[in-house]
C-alpha cells in the first residue's frame, strides 16, 4: 500500500512539473504569435507602400517563426504525453528519450499543425486584401476557403453558461483539461455549486477544478486574434454589399 502511495506521488509530482513546464513553453508561443501579428501588420503597410520585395522577406520570416512555434507545440504535447503516462519503475527513466521519441511522433504525424496554415493564410490574405478586398487569393477554391476559414484554436465560441460570445468575455479562462473557454467569475461560481462538476459544455465530460481553471498565455492571444478576423470578416462583408449596390446601379 505504502509502494502505491509512493508511486502515486511521484506521478502526481511529474504531472504537476510537466503542467509548470508547458505553461512556460505557452508564454513562447504566445510571444511567437504576438510576434506573428506585428509582422502582419508591418506587411499590410509596406504593402500599401508597394514594396513587394520586403513583403516577401517579411513572410519569409514568418514562415520559419511558424515551424518554430510548430517545435513549441510538439514539445508541449510531448511534455504532457509523458507525464500523463508516466508509471514508476525499478529502473531509472530516461525521460529525455520519452520526450524525444514522442516529439518525433508527433512532428511526423499527417497534418500534425494546420494552425500554422490558417496563420500563414492570415498573413498572405492580409496583404492580398491591401489591393484586392473582396476577391479571391489566387490559387483558391471553395475548399480552401472553408477549410482556413473554420480552422480557430477557441473550442466554443461562447460561454456555455452566460451565453456571451468569447470575444466579448470580460475574464476568459479555460480549463487546462478539456480546454473550453467561460467567463471566470460565473464558472467559478458553477464549481463551487457543483462539486466534482463536470464542463458544462454540451457532450463535454471534462473535470472543473479551481485551480486547473486559468486564463492562460495563449487565451488572450487567441481571443484578441478571433477579435481581429471578426473585424476584417465585416469589412469585407460591407465591402461586398457595396460593390453588389453598385453593380446593380
């Protein structure tokens, strides 16, 4: 009983380091995206200047910070999977070797970052629509579209109990086991009126917990991009119904 007390803990100490070291590695990718945003916004203006070739330098530059945001990722996963399946043994573990064998898995695996194509896809739409609002990026197809466009790392949209649309919560946090997004003061009042409560998301079974409910690095991240391809969305919308007005003229 006292072996099982003791593995017990050492595994619940590993998981518990694990959660430290990715809510580090988070503060990383946020910086990238944050970073990725900035140059967007440099491209647009230097777009507007006509200055192509630094437009090209720009996104070629971000095409390397988005493979090492996809590393970032990877490592992330790589950190929980192990620790998630972490078993004390006899013999001493090799957890650089557990971490490398799965970061390579994960690396290798089919379409293991789309986030990066819809960041990238923001990018390039971003500095087409400087001269070209309203058309077609060349090269794309209704699939495209749909697929760039549905692609967001938010899980809901709105918060399963105040109704409010995510972009518009005044404390998002979300929950580090299933990863939904709520406004914080009235979640917190759920757990405390639901002990052992599960996500209130429908079909969701995630465990809430106080503590494993946070706003973490990448949410505000996250929430302000949403915010910010909501804009762009209207833009082209009015665009849109002004051209058909015209036309109709």
């Amino acid at each position: 009983m006292e072996t099982a007390t003791s593995s017990d803990g050492v595994a619940g100490r590993i998981r518990n380091a694990s959660l430290v070291l990715v809510s580090d590695n988070n503060s990383t990718l946020a910086d990238i995206r944050k970073a990725v945003t900035m140059m967007k916004n440099i491209a647009v203006q230097l777009e507007k200047e006509n200055q192509t070739d630094k437009v090209k330098d720009l996104e070629n530059s971000v095409a390397e910070l988005l493979n090492l945001y996809s590393d970032c990722n990877h490592r992330s996963s790589a950190i929980q999977s192990v620790a998630n399946g972490y078993q004390p043994r006899e013999q001493l573990t090799d957890f650089q070797k557990l971490l490398d064998d799965e970061f390579t898995k994960l690396k290798a695996a089919p379409s293991s970052m789309p986030q990066n194509d819809h960041l990238m896809r923001q990018f390039r739409e971003a500095v087409w629509n400087v001269h070209h609002a309203g058309e077609p990026m060349p090269g794309d197809d209704e699939e495209d579209i749909v697929m760039t466009s549905t692609q967001c790392p938010l899980l809901n949209m709105t918060c399963p109990l105040s109704g409010k649309p995510v972009t518009e919560l005044t404390e998002p946090v979300r929950s580090m086991d299933c990863r939904h997004v709520y406004e914080k003061a009235v979640i917190l009042h759920y757990i405390v009126n639901n002990p052992n409560a599960n996500c209130p998301v429908a079909g969701c079974r995630g465990k809430l917990q106080n503590n494993k409910v946070i706003c973490d690095a990448m949410l505000t991240v996250e929430i302000e991009e949403m915010r910010s391809l909501n804009k762009q969305s209207n833009r082209a919308e009015v665009i849109e119904d002004f051209t058909e007005d015209v036309n109709e003229d």
